[in-house]
C-alpha cells in the first residue's frame, strides 16, 4: 500500500489539521486508501483546512485506545500494572485496510500513539507479563516475531507497513532466553528459534562478504583493523509517513543534496530506539545534523553479541557443534572489538565510536551500561562504570539517559525504564547489589510519587526535576506504558 506518495496524505500531513503526522498514517480508511484518493481528486483543490477534515472524517477511522481511559477503583502501581495489560492486549487480526501488518497472535502495544507492537519494546514488556504469569502471552508476540521475521526478512520497528523498511535493537534472543526455562524440552520450538535468529543475523549482516576495510554496508562495518561491527540503517532515504510535516520542515531547512541523507538518518535513529539523541548528533544543539550511520552503537553490538551467544546456547542444545562453533567465533571476535574500540580509558565508559572522525563518541550515553547487561566487561571496568553510574549518572528520580543536556528526548533530563533495566541487571550480575537497590528505589519511590499524582504510568521521566514532566522529541510523552510497566514490576518483585 503506497497511501503515503499519494496527494491525500500528502496533502493531509502539510496542512497541520493534525498535530501529530502519526495520526492520520494509522487511519483506517472506510473503504480503501485508493477510493479516498480518488474520492478526493473529484473535488476542487487544495481545499481550505476545515474542509479537508471534514473530508477526512467522511473517509476514514482512528483506532481506539482503552488504555487511555481511566481504570476505576486503582489503589497502587502495582495494581495499576495488572490492571493495565488487558487493555494494552490486542487481538491476532489476518488482514487490513491500513497501514497495520498482520498478525497471527495476540500482541501487546505499548500506548498512546504507539497502538502496534514495537520491536525492542516487547522484551521489556516481557518482564512484566512473567511476573503477572502470562507466559502463553509472552510466547505469542515472539510467535509473531517469528512470522515477522519470515515475512520481511526482519522484526520491523513495529507491525506497520510503513516501519517494514527498519528494525529495532535486536531483543529476540532476550525473549527467547527468558522463554528457554518453560520451552526447553520442546525440540520443535527451539529448531524454529534457532532459524529465526539465524535469519536475524543475516538481516544484520547483509554483504559482509565484499566488505573491505574501512568501507560499510547497510548494517555492517568493517573498521581500520579489520574488525567488524554494525550500525543502523534504513534503506529508504526519504520522509518518514509517520512524522512526514516534521521531516519535510527540517529538511527543507537544507541544501537539496543533503535532504537524503538527512532522511536516511532520520530513520536510522529510529531503528535504534533513541530517537532522538546527541549520541546521533554532530551537533547536540541540531537535530538537522543527525548522523546516525556513521556511529557504531555500543548497545547494538553488545546485543547481536547477546544474539550469537544465545545461538550458541540454543545449537548445542539441538547438538549442531558446527554452527555452534561458527557463532561462538563470532561472539568472540565482537566482544574483542567492542572492549578495543568501544571503551574508553579517558571517560571510563563504553562509548559509540564515530566513523566521521575516527574516534570514540565524548557522548556519554546509559548505552555504554549495555555491556554490563551483556556480561563482557572485565571486573575493573564493571567497577568503573558502577562508579561513574553513582557520580554522573544517577539523580533524585533515577539515572538520566544521556549526560548531554539537549531538546532531544533520550537526553538529559529525561530517564527511561529499559535503560535503567540493563543498568540495574547488569550491576547485579557484576555483584554491586547496594548500588543496583539504590538506583532501583529511587526510580520507584519517582513512580510513586508521580502516580500519586497522574494515575497512571509513562513513557519516560524526568528523573532531575520529579515534578516535571518530561519533554523533547516530537510528540507529547505518552501514557500507558508497556515497557515502563513491565521493568517496574519487576523491580517491584525484586525491591519490595
């Protein structure tokens, strides 16, 4: 479905009738998007904007949001979380009008606008649906992971046709791990686990193969030294339909010849998750100088470590030595390349190394805590982050995100649950047990505090100034909230 080249949604997204682009990319038409195009070409154009809604309204739907609605009786957090999972829930569904992807299971959203399933999200959703019992739940969104993956080659940025073009950080091998407890015996699964993260890695390492040093493709890197690692990407430098009127604003602020780029790494940051941040920008004062593929991730790679670690795991579990072999050499060989390149004796920190200068990030970002989720930073260095975590990082309300101060959202002062939840396990693997309470309190006694104000959870938090509430990016900071509800439960099981 091309509904985002054609005049209507153009046309839609410039006016402004909607302040938010996503709005009207995940309209359901009520009958197609191809009758309303050519229901609309009949009329007299451009049409004024209170006609152009109107027009709209005849035309098309919007999804409810039940989250959204206030739960009665809600004595606490943790009662607010159980009772929220039902409405965050959605129904397997096999065909659309829209611009959603179907899917063969049920799914859980994270709220809000975000009324699809999103990649990197649902693992730490996960979380929370173990906690609750709710494993068949957990089981069905990697089902659908899997078909995803068989589908479009990947697990898109979330089931829209419009995110078919990208990814998220890879969390498959994380869900499959937290499901290994309650599905090892079951050879069948684990055989289609192990193809679906084998394609996976493909999908990350696309023409690895005629990469010489110091060139790149798509997601792969092959630096100075030989070593190879990844970055993000997006393969369709152009406006992104959910945002279309904000990317088309921006880039018409630049020289034509830089509007692609500008576009390509727009969408790479959203690949990542952290969209937006410094850690993307040449500038930190401008989102307009978003150079995302030329940054190797520090997370990125210590998650695809984690993906060919659990390869590893999975194929000796269906006795295939040779591939695991093959996996276990290239988890070794990243995991040197990410303690050579990626840390950094000056800041004591994991940092992404930019390929524009040919030297590590001064960008300190809770990213460099994932190689301590990862388990392969050596004890001093896990010393050192704890150290730096408690200086730099932590604040009244938890850790801060990114120590750059900017507009953008996965900057200061904002915090979000899944970072604090690599932090937090990583620190506990690596025995700082007071140091892991310590952030963990703090993040809950925050959401307490805020809940007892609002009612319910966010997306993120100010964790510098708790009685604010936390800005930057594109949109409003959304309710619901899958990912903060499932890592705050379980904190809860482990802090309360």
């Amino acid at each position: 479905m091309k509904f985002e080249y054609c005049t209507l949604f153009k046309d839609v997204q410039l006016s402004g009738i909607f302040a938010d682009s996503k709005v009207f990319a995940d309209a359901i038409p009520k009958t197609s998007w191809a009758s309303a195009q050519q229901a609309y070409e009949q009329h007299d154009l451009p049409m004024s904007n209170e006609a152009l809604k109107c027009f709209v309204d005849a035309h098309f739907t919007f999804a409810e949001q039940p989250e959204l609605q206030a739960l009665s009786d809600v004595k606490s957090v943790a009662d607010y979380i159980q009772k929220l999972w039902p409405k965050l829930q959605r129904k397997a569904f096999y065909s659309t009008n829209n611009s959603l992807l179907a899917l063969e299971h049920d799914y859980v959203v994270p709220g809000g606008r975000f009324n699809e399933i999103y990649y990197w999200d649902s693992y730490f959703t996960a979380l929370g649906l173990e906690d609750s019992g709710n494993i068949s739940l957990i089981e069905a969104m990697v089902e659908n992971f899997v078909s995803l993956i068989a589908r479009y080659g990947c697990v898109p940025n979330g089931n829209r046709i419009y995110y078919t073009s990208r990814s998220q950080p890879p969390v498959l091998a994380l869900m499959v791990k937290l499901l290994l407890p309650y599905k090892k015996s079951d050879t069948k699964w684990l055989e289609r686990m192990v193809d679906a993260m084998r394609q996976e890695h493909d999908f990350w390492h696309q023409g690895e193969a005629q990469l010489e040093n110091n060139s790149a493709h798509r997601r792969v890197v092959k630096l100075f030294n030989g070593m190879q690692l990844n970055r993000y990407w997006d393969d369709k430098p152009e406006p992104r339909p959910e945002s279309y009127a904000e990317d088309i604003f921006d880039a018409n602020q630049l020289p034509l010849s830089q509007r692609e780029s500008f576009f390509r790494n727009i969408r790479a940051a959203c690949e990542s998750g952290w969209d937006f941040s410094a850690r993307w920008l040449d500038d930190p004062t401008s989102l307009l100088s978003i150079n995302t593929t030329n940054r190797v991730p520090v997370d990125l790679n210590t998650l695809l470590y984690l993906l060919e670690d659990t390869l590893v795991e999975c194929l000796t579990m269906l006795n295939d030595k040779a591939q695991a072999d093959t996996y276990s050499e290239r988890a070794k060989l990243r995991k040197t390349a990410i303690q050579q390149l990626l840390w950094s004796e000056e800041h004591n920190w994991f940092c992404d190394f930019d390929l524009l200068n040919n030297k590590r990030s001064d960008v300190l970002s809770l990213a460099g805590c994932v190689p301590l989720y990862g388990g392969i930073v050596s004890p001093q260095q896990a010393h050192l982050i704890g150290v730096k975590l408690s200086s730099d990082f932590l604040r009244q309300g938890g850790l801060v995100s990114c120590l750059s101060n900017t507009s953008q959202q996965w900057d200061s002062p904002n915090g979000w649950a899944p970072l604090h939840w690599f932090a937090i396990k990583g620190l506990r693997d690596y025995g700082q047990f007071e140091l892991a309470q310590k952030i963990a309190l703090r993040w809950l006694n925050m959401l307490e505090q805020d809940f007892a104000i609002r009612h319910c959870l966010l997306e993120k938090y100010n964790v510098c100034e708790m009685q604010k509430t936390a800005g930057g990016g594109e949109y409003q900071v959304q309710q619901g909230f899958g990912w903060t509800n499932g890592v705050t439960s379980r904190l809860q099981v482990l802090y309360n």
